[in-house]
C-alpha cells in the first residue's frame, strides 16, 4: 500500500509539474461586447485563463495565450456574408472589432487547429491533440433565430424569456441523444446537461455575465502532428453568450 500511495504522489506531482494548468479548469473563451446599435463597433475579445478553486475565473498570457494568433475567426451577417475577423493582442486577450450597419443576428466564429500534441505518456496512445473552437452571436433589432451550423462542430441559441434552447451540432449534423454538454455560469458553477430525443437542451440565464456552453469529442483515429504522434483528437467548442 505504502508503495502504492508513494507512485500516485510522484505521478501527480508529475502531472501538475508537466500540465500546471490541467489541475485549474483552464480553457479559451470569448466575450463580445457593444452598444446592441447599428454602426457602433463591437469587441470581441479572446482570452485564455483558468478558474481557481473558488470558482473565479482568470486570464493568463502563457504559451497558450500565444496560440491564439492561430485561431481563424469570422463574422457571418444575417444576410450570409462571411468576413475575417483579424485579432490583436491587446494586454490580456486578444480583440477584433466589427460594425454592424444592418439588423439582425452576427454569428461569430472560429477555430484552432494548430496546437501542438500534449505529450502526456512515452506510449503515443495517451498523447492527445487538441483542436478548440468557439462560437458566439450578437444581435442588432429584430432578428430570425437562425440555426443551421456554420462549422464542424457548431452550437447555435434560441431565446424565450431567459431560458435558452440549445441546437449543437458535429459534423454539421446534429448531435445524438445523451451527448452531455457542459454549462458554466457567470459564477463559473457547471452543470452537465444531456442533449434530448430531438437534439437540443435548455437551460435558464440567472445571472448576467459570461455563460460557456462546451461540448467535447474525441476522435480515436491516431496520428502525427508536427513531429509528434497521438492516440486521439480532443475536439472542443465553447459557445460563449455574455448576458448584460
């Protein structure tokens, strides 16, 4: 037994030397931030950070932060134009800026797929490579809830009230019954919600600020990514809805 307990010890310390960030919830998000009137700029702002064992949220600017300049991120207008949304770093995020100049719903959206492998075992079985992808909307006056999927993996909103419907999609399908989404509050309290028999979940806004819904896959086809082999793919999407 002692010996035992010595080998968990050393392979934890191990892991917290090896992925310090792995033990604090660390992940991407987005905010989106403007006025809600035609032709004045809004923010979008992306950041990288953790949330700490009392549940606050906060943004770092490591290694991960510099990966953000390999997201590829754009704005789709009501009327189906797409435009690329170029960030900057800027302090702690990094932010792009866009003008709305008719009503209706922006959908915006990106993805990295540029990440290196996490090495996490000699055996290339457990090596993962993560892809993220984020997704968000802003809306101008009167608007249609338009849901179809703008990429592989997709999450759109609808509203009624303060509860919201949830469409996921993957592969530009929607998701099968049970798959589990994870909610984050602006308190950053997460709930497990499994998607229903007709592929979407709901859920009540409490409180204003930051809500991340996530949803991850994994892809079990091996593989090699800029010299270093993997036993799978770690597919992940926030929907990041900011609620004033």
């Amino acid at each position: 037994m002692y010996k035992l307990r010595t080998v968990f010890s050393l392979l934890l310390f191990a892991t917290i030397l090896l992925f310090p960030q792995l033990t604090k919830a660390s992940a991407y998000w987005m905010e989106i931030h403007g006025s809600g009137k035609l032709k004045d700029p809004v923010k979008v702002q992306v950041c990288y950070g953790f949330i700490d064992d009392l549940s606050e949220r906060h943004r770092t600017t490591g290694a991960e932060f510099q990966e953000i300049k390999n997201f590829k991120f754009f704005v789709l207008t009501a009327d189906g134009k797409k435009s690329s949304l170029d960030l900057k770093v800027n302090g702690d995020h990094w932010e792009g800026t866009f003008t709305p100049n008719k009503e209706g719903a922006y959908r915006i959206f990106g993805m990295n797929d540029q990440q290196p492998v996490l090495l996490r075992s000699k055996n290339p079985q457990e090596n993962v490579r993560p892809i993220d992808l984020m997704c968000g909307a802003y809306y101008i006056g009167n608007h249609s809830a338009a849901t179809d999927p703008v990429q592989f993996m997709d999450i759109s909103l609808q509203k009624k009230d303060n509860v919201y419907t949830i469409f996921p999609y993957r592969d530009m399908k929607p998701v099968e019954k049970g798959t589990m989404l994870r909610i984050f509050n602006p308190e950053n309290w997460e709930k497990n919600i499994p998607v229903d028999e007709n592929h979407q979940a709901v859920f009540k806004a409490t409180l204003p600020g930051l809500y991340v819904i996530r949803q991850d896959w994994y892809d079990n086809t091996p593989g090699t990514f800029q010299g270093n082999s993997y036993g799978k793919i770690r597919y992940r999407n926030n929907y990041c809805l900011w609620i004033n």
